[in-house]
C-alpha cells in the first residue's frame, strides 16, 4: 500500500494544538502504511536509551500539570483545542513538493540546523482570512525525508498565546511520556520513550503566538533536541 501523506494524516492531530500521539503513530506509518523494516538506518528499539534532560512526568498523576503555555493531563482525558485567534473558516491550503514553496514564509519552518542528507519531501501551507479581511498563514508543515530513515515533520501554527496545549499523558507502564524540558530558555515539552521502545518522538514549544512541533521516529535524542533548538528565536 502506498504511503499516504504525512502532512496530510499528521495536520487534523495537530491543527487545533492538541497533539496525539497516537495519531501520529499513524502518520509514521503505524497503520501499515510505511513499513518499519523500510527505514533500516534508524535507531533499532534497543538504542533508543536516551532521554531529555529536564523533569519526567509521571504516568500516574491525577491532576493536570502545567508548564508555562502547556498542560499535561492524565491518561484518559480529552484534550481542549487551541484555535486561531480572528480567524475565520475561510482557509486556502497549498500542498507542494517544491521547497521554494518556503520561501519568503512568516511561519518559517526550515530549521538553521538539520543533519546532512535530509531533504524537503513534502509542504503544507495553510492561509486563513482574518477578521480585518487580511489572509495570513497560520499552519505550515514540511516533511523533510533522507534515505532508509523515517522522516522528520516540522509544523508551526498560530494559536490563541492565551490558550494552554493540552496533551495527555500514557497509561501507567506504556512505553511512551513527556519530560519538561527547556530550548534556550524557552519552555518545551519533549514526547518520548520510557525504556528501550520506538515510539512517535515529539519536541514541542510556543513562542508568542506560534506553536512549534518537531517530530520524528527513532532519531538520536540529542539530534531531534538540536534540530527544535535551532528553531527557537532568540530575542536580540
């Protein structure tokens, strides 16, 4: 079966600022889609060991845990949604394979650092109409793709900045959990492996108005960590 669109799968999760990390399993190929055996450079499970620096969260809290513009919340909770502050429904989508489709983007998410051989696969712009009648973008993916590797998904989106990111912890014993963790002062939320497991790896942060998320699958932790940091703006 041919492999749907990772940007395609990957944006209803993510639109709206509630991450699952089940449906990005899926948008990894969890659904038979992109064989694992395919991506024969990854890190095999029993590499997976490392883990960001920062406090873990427990798989058993009970109540909510907030982290500067995130909320943690317990395994079986539904998640609220960030929407687009005056924004309207009226929202024109580009999909494209030509990275100049990046060029000149405010929601600029080509990171200054990415290891060598990664390349553009896959784009994903959203523009919505505002309130003052302006189109202005407010979701931009890029799939970038190397060789024998799952590929790396970049997305950043503009979200209400008074609106917390809710995301939900796993089940006690899963293989899965957060930490959080910091990108250049910046506060981030990093999804990741509780022991040697391959799960969906997710860094998240927000900066203003702006949600960031990088995600990608049996990556060097310390990579998936460099490549988020290049992308959080320093004030000058």
């Amino acid at each position: 079966m041919k492999r749907k669109a990772l940007t395609t799968i990957l944006f209803a999760a993510v639109a709206a600022a509630a991450v699952s990390v089940a449906a990005i399993a899926l948008a990894f190929g969890g659904d038979g889609d992109a064989p694992k055996q395919a991506a024969t450079d990854a890190l095999k499970p029993s590499e997976l060991t490392k883990v960001p620096p920062g406090q873990q969260v427990r798989q058993d809290i009970t109540a909510p845990v907030t982290y500067g513009q995130f909320r943690i919340l317990p395994a079986g909770s539904v998640p609220a949604t960030c929407g687009v502050p005056h924004g309207s429904n009226d929202v024109k989508i580009t999909e494209s394979k030509d990275p100049m489709a990046l060029r000149g983007l405010a929601l600029n998410p080509i990171p200054p650092y990415l290891p060598a051989g990664w390349t553009v696969s896959e784009v994903h712009i959203e523009r919505t109409l505002m309130d003052d009648g302006i189109r202005q973008e407010t979701n931009v993916s890029v799939e970038y793709t190397r060789p024998r590797q799952f590929p790396i998904l970049i997305t950043r989106m503009v979200i209400d900045p008074a609106c917390l990111v809710e995301m939900v912890e796993d089940e006690p014993g899963s293989n899965s959990t957060n930490t959080l963790s910091e990108l250049r002062g910046v506060k981030a939320v990093v999804t990741h492996q509780t022991r040697g497991a391959q799960v969906p790896l997710l860094v998240q942060f927000v900066q203003g108005s702006t949600l960031t998320v990088v995600q990608a699958v049996a990556i060097d932790m310390d990579q998936l960590l460099r490549i988020a940091e290049s992308l959080v703006e320093v004030e000058k």
